[in-house]
C-alpha cells in the first residue's frame, strides 16, 4: 500500500507557547490543521476552493497522544498522510517531530459534507491522497 508523505516546516511563535515557553498541548491539533491543509494544496484543491465548491470538512474525531514539549522558536516537522479515504470519512494521520525526536503523533478524522451538512463523497482530486488499494 502505497501512501503519500505530506511534510511541512514550522517555527514555533512565541503566541503557541505558556509563560514557560512550552508549546500548549491543544496547539498540536492546530499543527495537525496545518498538515492537512497543506495536503490539500498539494493535491490541488486549496482549502478556500474547497469551501467555495461549497464541501467543508469537519473535525468530527482527534486523537492526540502527546510526547514531549516543543518550545519557542524550535523549529518543527510536521508529516502526514491520508490513511483513510472511505464515503464520506478521511482520516489523516500525523506527526510532529523535532530533529529526530517525536513529540506528538495522532490522527484527525473528517467528514466531507455539503453546506447542508449532508455527507457528500470527496472531490475527485482527492482520490490522490488516498492509499492505493482505496484508490
């Protein structure tokens, strides 16, 4: 089975930390965002034009299983993939990582809906992301 590997850069700012200089732990979800909008983009389809085909994506589960602390200015990889690509159900799986130390892995799972909230397939260009004995 073959998966496509999404990784994306990102310095820590000083507003996704505590008074100790610690990354907030609901801020790895965040990061997850992050991923899986870039996922997104390199399928082709940027989030915004997403929305404006009028599909949206909701969270409707997260599983964050915290390691070890980020801090200001460290620099982080995040890296994911698309593990599940079945109806209306993606779920993605992530991880952050400094050098080569993991601080949080998990997954979010995503329910393709229309703007009435009814679940719709995913797009076709999606398809991509999937693993490809789903494709």
């Amino acid at each position: 089975m073959s998966r496509k590997l999404t990784e994306i850069d990102y310095r820590v700012p000083y507003a996704d930390t505590d008074r100790m200089g610690v990354v907030y732990y609901a801020n790895y979800l965040v990061y997850f965002e992050r991923l899986r909008t870039e996922l997104l983009r390199e399928a082709g389809l940027p989030y915004i034009e997403l929305e404006k085909s009028g599909i949206m994506l909701p969270v409707i589960e997260a599983l964050c299983n915290y390691k070890a602390s980020a801090g200001y200015d460290d620099l982080l990889r995040i890296k994911g993939y698309v593990a599940e690509l079945r109806g209306p159900r993606i779920k993605i799986v992530c991880q952050v990582w400094k050098d080569s130390v993991l601080l949080a892995e998990g997954h979010t799972v995503h329910a393709c809906v229309n703007a009435q909230g009814r679940p719709v397939r995913p797009p076709e260009v999606l398809k991509a992301l999937a693993p490809s004995d789903e494709a």
